[in-house]
C-alpha cells in the first residue's frame, strides 16, 4: 500500500465513510477507491485536490502524511522542553548553593531547592 493509500485509507475511516460513499462523492467506482488505498493506482492531480477538499486537508498531508511544518513542530517542542528541563535542573541548583554560601546552612539550601520546585509547578499548571 503506497503513502497515498494508507492516507486515503486512514481519512476515509476517520470520517467513517465506506468506499463507496467516497467514490460517490468523487464521481469514480468504489474499485477505483479501494486500488487507490491497495497502493495499485494512484489518483490523477484533479481528484487528488477532490480528495483533500473532502477529507479537509492539504493534497500535500493527503500525499505525504504528516507534513514538514508539524514535523517541523515535533522537533522544536522536544527541543524547547529539553531546554526547559535543564533550565530548571540550574535553576535549582543555583538555589541551593547560593543559599547555602548565604545561610551557611543545609536546611535554607534544601528549601529553597523545594521553593524552587513549587514554582516549576506553579508555572507547568498555569501554561
């Protein structure tokens, strides 16, 4: 089954329409459907455009699956909380050993350590 298949395939499922529901609103056989989701033929460029106004997505989403710009978005959301989390590991680290060189006592570096934790959570809650 090609790319193109398995998408038509997957919409048409989605929004829980046969085969020949599909072909009816395409004007083609319910055959031409199920070759084109076997990966035997391939719709021509104008049913394609049909496809994707049907299913309400872009030809480029019907042709490749997820498109580059939510790829694209993936990447940057891993990336952003990796540097979040790192953030937040110096953040509290610096916490505790400034209140440590301040106070001179472990139990203010623990706290504020924790202190530090209750505004992680505070801030991942609200956003």
């Amino acid at each position: 089954m090609s790319n193109i298949g398995k998408n038509i395939s997957k919409l048409r499922k989605e929004q829980e329409m046969t085969q020949d529901q599909l072909a009816e609103r395409l004007h083609v056989t319910r055959q031409a459907v199920s070759n084109w989701e076997n990966g035997k033929t391939q719709p021509d460029v104008e049913t394609l455009g049909q496809l994707a106004e049907c299913f309400g997505v872009s030809v480029e989403m019907l042709i490749y699956g997820r498109t580059e710009a939510q790829n694209n978005n993936i990447v940057i959301e891993k990336t952003v909380k990796k540097g979040i989390d790192e953030s937040v590991a110096v953040g509290i680290a610096l916490a505790v050993v400034i209140s440590y060189t301040k106070w001179q006592s472990i139990g203010w570096a623990i706290f504020h350590g924790l202190l530090n934790w209750v505004y992680v959570i505070y801030y991942a809650i609200k956003y």
